[in-house]
C-alpha cells in the first residue's frame, strides 16, 4: 500500500471516529433534535470504521461497527419514509 493510501485510511479512520463521536454529542446533550443527521454521522463514521476494522483484521469491532451501520441505515430509511 502506497503512503498516499496509509494516509488517505487514516483520516477516513479518523473521520470515523470524529462523526460518531459528535453524534453521541448530539444526542447526549439535547442537540440531536434533527435525527437525520445523528444517523448520517452513525452512518457514515460506523462505516468508515468498519472498513478500517476489516482492512487491519480487527474483526470484533468490525463486526461490531458493520451491525451499527445496519442500524444507523434502516432508522433513516425509517425516518425519510415515515
């Protein structure tokens, strides 16, 4: 893997990392009043650090992110249809 793609993975990891945590902000202070965006940011950051996981091999919290993601995923199709 070139350095050019270490470090383009590591800032997607980091992206990851940085929108899951600002969603549990959100909704932990009252701030989430626009659930859309709390689950974009589950979304994409739970995806982002899915692919990290499986990428270095580190299958738990890969697993761990892919079900987050499938949450994150079928409560915004939930809340775009209701």
């Amino acid at each position: 893997m070139s350095p050019l793609s270490k470090k383009l993975l590591s800032i997607y990891g980091w992206y990851g990392t940085a929108a899951i945590l600002v969603a549990y902000f959100l909704v932990s202070f009252g701030f989430a009043g626009d659930l859309v965006i709390y689950q974009v940011l589950n979304l994409t950051g739970s995806a982002a650090l899915a692919i990290i996981g499986f990428l270095k091999k580190a299958w738990q919290p890969a697993v761990l992110e892919v079900a987050w993601a499938a949450i994150a995923m079928a409560s915004l199709i939930w809340l775009l249809i209701r």
